[in-house]
C-alpha cells in the first residue's frame, strides 16, 4: 500500500523550500556582489576627489605660508632701514 512514515511524506515539500532557500540565498549575493562593486566605485570617485582637496589645501597652504613670510621679511626689511637711518643720522 502506501508510505506510512510521515517523514517521506513531508520530505518533497521541505526539498523544494530547501531549493527555494538556496536560490534566494545565491540571488541575494549576486545582488550584494553588485552593490559591493557600486560601493569600491563610489569608494574610488571619493578618494580621489579627496586627494584633489588635499592637494588644493597644501597648496592654500604654501600660499599662505609665502604671504606670511613676505610679511615678515618686509618688517624685518623695515627695521634695518630704520636702524639704517638712525645710524647715518647719528
């Protein structure tokens, strides 16, 4: 006559959702493969946009650095005119 174990009985319904799991499983991590590939591009474009800032801020930087120097080589150059003047008038 028939299959008397339950087990058999039950056991096509649980292959097909153990198939279904897996194929779910194998399209989440197609999925997640091409998000992980959009992720290192946009990882990438934000590097380098990151580095074209730091190089725009070294270079404010050195700007700013050569400004003050100028500045302070002019005050200097001040002083000894000064001091200069002073002695030639003494």
């Amino acid at each position: 006559a028939g299959i008397q174990d339950p087990s058999h009985f039950a056991y096509p319904t649980y292959a097909k959702a153990a198939i279904q799991r897996r194929e779910n499983i194998v399209r989440s991590i197609e999925e997640l493969k091409g998000q992980l590939e959009d992720a290192k591009g946009h990882l990438a474009d934000a590097f380098e946009e990151l580095k074209k800032v730091e190089l725009l801020d070294e270079r404010d930087q050195a700007r700013e650095r050569a400004e003050e120097n100028a500045r302070e080589q002019a005050e200097l150059d001040g002083i000894g005119l000064m001091r200069s003047r002073m002695t030639a008038i003494a």
